[in-house]
C-alpha cells in the first residue's frame, strides 16, 4: 500500500470515528454527563465540529509521519550495514551493486553512478568526466534526501497551526456558550462553567496535536541528518571507486 493511499484511508477513518461518536453522544440517556468531550461534541455546532475533525486528522497524520519515517530511517541504516559488509568486497561496482537490494538508496546510487559512466559520450562527452560522475552521484544523493526529508513540512505545518486552530475553537465556543446562555437568560455559575469549561478543551487538544509534531519533527530531523552522514559517506567513496576504473 502506498503513502498516499494509507494517508488517505487514516484520514477517511478519522471523519468516520468523529460521525461515529456524534451518533452516540446524540443517542445518549439522560443520565450522561452533561460536561466532557461527549457534551462539548453534541451542544456544539458545525464549525466546532469541523475544527475538531481537523485536529483529529491533524494528530493522525502526525503520528503517521512519526511512524513512517522512523520506519524508513531504521530500513536505510540497515541498508548501511548491508552495503558495508557486501558492496565493498565485490570485484566491480556491478557486481557489489546486485548484493543489495533493489529498494535499497545505496544500489540507487551506486547504479545512477555506473550509468553515468556508461553515457559519457556525445555531448556529455564535453564535460570533465570526473564532474560528470561526480554530478550523477550528487543528484542521486539529493533524491535519497528529499525521500528522507519528505512529510517533515507536514509535521512543521501541524506544529505552527494546531494551537492557533484549537484556539479560534476555544472562541467560536465561549461565543456559541455565550449566546446560548444569553437566549436563555440564566448566567449562574452553573450555567456558564460547563459551555465555557468544554471550549476551553479546544485550546488544550491543539496543544497535544503540536507537542508531539514538534517533537517528532526535531527527533526525525536529528535522525536525517544522521543517516545522510552514511549516504553521503558511501557516495563519496563510490565516486572514488569508479574515478578509479570501476574495481570495487
């Protein structure tokens, strides 16, 4: 399953969890708490809703992020590991090559390189070959990183706008509670804490949509950076290598 498509099923089941409570919560008996997420679900109106959902898929897609991408972090350090102990002691870069996986950045890179020296004729021909390799092995390094780097704008985005989204929430609440209790005429203590308390909740669940895709954003950061180290480790020595003729 790609990416996109898990992406897209989380966030499908995000909108269906929130329709499903709305149902339950509106199915309730009288002996239901009137304070809590529940109540602040049924006595809010579609704009709340709204906010709400966008926080769930906010939080969904951060932890999916999260996930991933220490997923694909750990996988290329094992990549790493493998190409250390196999590449290096085939005799050509072909041959070290096919040691590796297919999905592995590491043969990506090695094989972008082994081309390059391949297509160094015609006009290629006119550029130095030694930065005609070196051209081929950066820009495959460059494509490893940008995979590696990918869905940390997701996370930066979340980070910067998910306190600002639960807080326009918590207003639309305490005004929504306000006329509500203004139509009523009643303004006791009573009254008041329960719709003010719960709109209150909205600032508090953009506060922990943020947090962990802040975390997650600089821990996943930290780890790129890392695991790039290797990459760029490797490519360097493989250009040397095929500078060199090509024996591993």
């Amino acid at each position: 399953m790609s990416s996109s498509s898990f992406l897209r099923r989380a966030l499908l089941l995000a909108a269906s969890t929130f329709v499903a409570t709305a149902a339950c919560a509106q199915g309730g008996t009288a002996t239901d708490s009137p304070y809590g997420l529940q109540a602040l679900w049924t006595q809010s109106d579609g704009v709340a809703r709204t906010v709400l959902v966008i926080l769930a898929v906010m939080s969904i897609g951060s932890w999916y992020v999260i996930i991933t991408k220490l997923l694909e972090q750990l996988r290329i350090g094992g990549h790493a590991k493998r190409a250390a102990r196999d590449f290096w002691n085939a005799g050509t870069v072909q041959a070290g090559a096919t040691q590796l996986a297919e999905r592995s950045p590491f043969r990506f890179i090695a094989e972008s390189g082994l081309a390059a020296t391949k297509k160094h004729s015609g006009l290629h021909a006119k550029v130095d070959f030694n930065d005609w390799v070196d051209l081929a092995v950066h820009r495959a390094t460059e494509r490893v990183q940008r995979s590696l780097s990918s869905g940390l704008s997701f996370l930066a985005t979340v980070g910067s706008t998910s306190p600002f989204i639960g807080l326009f929430g918590t207003v639309w609440g305490i005004y929504h509670a306000l006329t509500a209790i203004g139509i009523a005429g009643q303004a006791s203590i009573d009254k008041v804490a329960g719709p003010v308390g719960e709109a209150l909740i909205m600032t508090a669940i953009g506060l922990a949509v943020a947090v962990p895709a802040v975390l997650g954003y600089n821990w996943l950061l930290r780890r790129n950076s890392a695991v790039m180290d290797e990459v760029r480790d490797f490519s360097g020595e493989l250009h040397s290598v095929l500078l060199s003729g090509q024996p591993a």
